[in-house]
C-alpha cells in the first residue's frame, strides 16, 4: 500500500517530524509514501491572519529535508509532493511557480471559495447562513476547473465540501459527481481516495462510494492518501480503503515520479 498524502510540522496545523512519518509508514509495512505538505500560499500573494501553509523561506528547506528522507536507508520509498490551492485567479502564477518545481507530484485541492476556507473549523459556522446549493456549484465549479488547468497531478479530496456534514440529497449531487468523473477521465488527471473523512463530521472517505464507482466506471486512475496531520494517522483506515477500492473494481493505485503517472497493483 501507499500513502500520498501527508503533512508536516511546516504548514503550522500538524504535529511530529517528517522522519517520524516514516517509521509509522515503516512499521506499517507500506511500500511508498509521499509528503505533500500546503505548498505556500504565501507565494501567491496570499497572507492569512491564521497560517495553514509553509512560509515562502521554507519551501526549500521542505524539498531538501523530504529529499534527504528519501536517500535514507528505507524499506519505504518516499516521493516529494505538494498539496497546492487551486485558486481560478492564480492560474497563471502558479504555472510559473510549479514549472520546473522538483516535487514527484502535485495534488491540487480546492480549499477556498473566494476568501472562504471553508475546510477549517474556525469557519465552518458559514455553512449555517450559507445556500448550500449554491456553494455545492460553486465548489464543484471550481473543481472542474482544476481539473482543466494543466496544473495538478492528483485532485485532493474531491467531495471536501461535505466535510462538516452539511449534504445535499443525493439526487441533488448526481449531477455534480458524473460530471466530476467526467472531467477528471477527459484531462486524463488522477484523484485521490483520502481517508480523513472519515474522521470528519462527514463520517465518510472523499470521495463518498457514489462518485467512486461513477470515477471507476469512467477509468479514472485513483491514488490513496490519509491526509496525516500526525505521525499516527498514517494509512489510516487503509484496510476498509482498500476493500472498498476493490469492491468497485480498482486493482491498481496511481504512483508518480517527477510527475509522470504509473502503477501499482492494489
Ligand atoms: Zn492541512
Ligand atoms: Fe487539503
Ligand atoms: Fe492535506
Ligand atoms: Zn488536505
């Protein structure tokens, strides 16, 4: 198994060493592993009252911390990623920025709706007074356009709006995840299936079954990540990932070096 999604102590909202990552991805018996800490918003020309990325000054201590785990004497490989916002008015920026960038691979989420960082739980009382269609679109939208840009490697938890439990009946959502597949399947781009929903108010994986099996169907490659904020929520929940991944009918896991996508059976 892998693990391709997990942070550091470097983004100011997750806990232990990246080396500690890596001896839970060890005694896990994983086969690979990738950091993929919140690239700097700061590069953007983004700066927030409460920080949820590195600092611009340390992204390369980041690179060459990862890339030292990495020559290491590991039974686990370990690739160097970034989780980047996707932000529609930052497009071209971020191509410049990530042009050239050594990272193995680049998960592209969706983590604000205008100014709204409607994943953190300091905000997350906007859903109350929100119209939660609207933001349903809105989020998806910017989704798709993610998909569409040419910047990202993997799409990071590809259904986080649900992430406090505020749903729309399926029926509602049917359109937004065929669509999803189809979009992801027409830019030949990856998704992730991240386990930290579970852990969510959502109580479920992103995404939820309905959008997997329509993402299955379509032959979409997916990987798989915990989203670990700390070093014990490596592979979390791995086993029931893994046992839904293959009652949709995955057998294999997307892996990347230097952004060039293969495979791994499952
Ligand atoms: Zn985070
Ligand atoms: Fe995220
Ligand atoms: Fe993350
Ligand atoms: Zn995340």
């Amino acid at each position: 198994m892998i693990d391709y999604h997990m942070h550091t102590p470097l983004c100011h909202h997750a806990l232990g060493e990246p080396a500690e990552y890596l001896t839970e991805a060890c005694r896990q018996g994983l086969l690979e592993i990738g950091f993929a800490d919140h690239y700097p918003l700061g590069l953007l020309g983004i700066e927030l009252k409460n920080k949820v990325s590195m600092d611009p000054e340390e992204l390369p201590g980041y690179i060459s911390e990862i890339r030292a785990l990495g020559e290491g004497q590991n039974r686990v490989r370990v690739k160097l990623g970034a989780e980047v916002d996707y932000l529609p008015e930052k497009e071209k920026a971020l191509a410049r920025l990530l042009d050239g960038a050594p990272f193995d691979f680049v998960i592209g989420s969706v983590h604000f709706i205008g100014d709204w960082d409607f994943t953190h739980p300091r905000h997350a009382e906007k859903y109350e007074s929100a119209d939660l269609p609207q933001i349903y679109r809105r989020y998806f939208e910017l989704i798709w356009q993610a998909c569409s840009s040419g910047l990202f490697d993997i799409i990071g938890h590809i259904d986080v709006i649900k992430k406090f439990g505020h749903r729309l009946p399926d029926r509602e959502m049917e359109p937004f995840w065929k669509e999803t597949a189809r979009v992801l399947k027409k830019n030949d781009i990856c998704f992730e299936l991240n386990t930290a929903g579970r852990a969510a108010p959502a109580g479920e994986f992103y995404p939820g079954r309905p959008l997997l099996e329509l993402c299955r169907e379509e032959g979409v490659p997916v990987t798989l990540g915990s989203d670990a904020h700390a070093p014990e929520q490596v592979g979390r929940y791995f086993d029931e990932a893994r046992a839904l991944l293959r009652e949709v009918g995955y057998r294999e896991l997307a892996v990347f070096t230097k952004r060039r996508r293969s495979s791994i059976p499952l």
